[in-house]
C-alpha cells in the first residue's frame, strides 16, 4: 500500500513539473491572447541555446524591466543580455484583441469592462483626464474644450469615456464633457464589450558565448503575469483595398 501511494504521488509531481516547463513555451489562459508566451526568449533564434538557468535569469530581468520602465541586464549560465523596456500600448480594444492601441501611460485603471470603438467625440469644456474612471482617479492632464477625441471604450457601468488623442490613449473622462463629433451623430458605433489589457514594448539583446541577437517587440499583462505578445495583425495596404484583398 505505501509503495502504492509512492507511485502515485511521484507520478502527480511528475505531471505537475510537465506542466510547470510547459508554461515556458506558451499559456493559452490569457483570453484572448491565447498562446501568450513566458519564454521571453521568443523572437530570438538562438533561445533553443539557452540552458534552464538562462531562462530563470531571463524572466526575472524581463519582469523587472516591465515592472519598473528600467533596463535590466542579466546572466545566466552560458547566456546573458539586456532587455530595455519602451513605450505602453493598450490591446483588446478592436475588432482583433491583438490589435495594441498606444498609450501615454501605464498606470491607468483597466480594472473595468468598457463597450469598445464608440468613435470620435468632442470636448464640450476644458476637461481632466484621469488615469480611473472617478472623480478621485489622478488628474493626470486637461485637454481644452473643443478638443476632437477617440472614445476607444465606455466604462459599462460607470458614465465614464477611456479616451485617446494624438494617436495615444490618454484616461478617462466624464461622459457629460462629450458630446459626438459633427457630421458623427448618426454613425453606428460601439464595438463588444472588453476588458482593456496593459502592453508594453521592449527591444531585448541576447548573447550566448559569440552568437549575438538583437529583436523588438512588445509584452500583455492582463492581471496574472507578463506574457509575450502575438503579432498584430497586418494592416492592408492601399493597393490591397483596391483589389479587394
């Protein structure tokens, strides 16, 4: 009976520790970014080189960079690099969730589900832009009144517009400062209702013994972990919208 429930349990940390290196080559929890990598070698050609060491030395580094908006350079047994983080983005805020909006800012609330792609409004007075959707979210700036932006989702259940202007997403404002743009009013607009996830991009070097590699690229959040991002979605050219494609 003992040498039984030996067997038994040795089989289960057998499976749980599969399990566990699994998780270096994908995770497909993160909806909707299924197969989200935390081998934050990927992108690298040279990763299959890197011994477990590597890895571990990788990931902390990585998670700091993220974490802090510092470069963080690390060494593991046959490897090392840098891994310098870059600008934040925000995804799961378009028809395709891999699709990353950029953003002015990291610490925005996104703790909310927001109807998404309510298209373009105007400032009625000059406004806060705060980084929660409350009156006691940090006034973080104020657009002038007049101001044209892009409601890219509306807090479903709060009167409050996550909004972006100049390319960037920028906070929150009070759904009363915002009246539709002219000529706008009668568009049908809003998208599904989504849970707006953090992104930041990197650029990371790696080097194992002479082999040298060099890459771009970006990283989600959604509440359970930094995980490589998938590529966007390629947007169509002139010439293919022409042709139908």
């Amino acid at each position: 009976m003992f040498r039984r429930s030996s067997r038994l349990f040795a089989l289960s940390f057998t499976l749980l520790g599969a399990g566990t290196l699994g998780a270096c080559s994908s995770l497909s929890s993160m909806d909707p970014f299924s197969g989200g990598s935390v081998n934050y070698a990927e992108g690298a050609p040279i990763r299959t080189e890197l011994s477990r060491a590597d890895y571990d030395a990788l990931a902390y580094a990585f998670n700091q960079a993220m974490n802090t908006g510092k470069p963080q350079s690390w060494r593991g047994k046959r490897a090392g690099g840098v891994v310098e983080p870059k600008a934040y983005a925000i995804a799961n805020l378009k028809s395709n969730p891999n699709t990353r909006i950029n953003a002015a800012r990291g610490d925005l609330d996104l703790t909310h589900m927001v109807e998404t792609e309510m298209g373009l409004y105007v400032l009625t007075r000059n406004s806060n832009i705060r980084t929660a959707p409350s009156t006691k979210g940090k006034a973080s700036e104020v657009l002038p009144s007049g101001s044209g932006v892009d409601v890219v989702g509306r807090v479903t259940d709060k009167n409050w517009m996550l909004i972006a202007a100049n390319d960037s997403i920028r906070g929150y404002v009070f759904g009363d400062l915002l009246i539709k743009a002219p000529g706008s009013e009668l568009e049908l607009a809003g998208g599904p209702v989504r849970k707006p996830v953090l992104c930041r991009n990197f650029s990371q070097r790696l080097n194992v013994y002479s082999e040298r590699h060099v890459w771009d690229g970006a990283a989600c959040n959604d509440g359970t972990g930094w995980r490589i991002a998938r590529p966007e979605p390629e947007t169509p050219s002139a010439d293919d919208e022409l042709l139908g494609l």
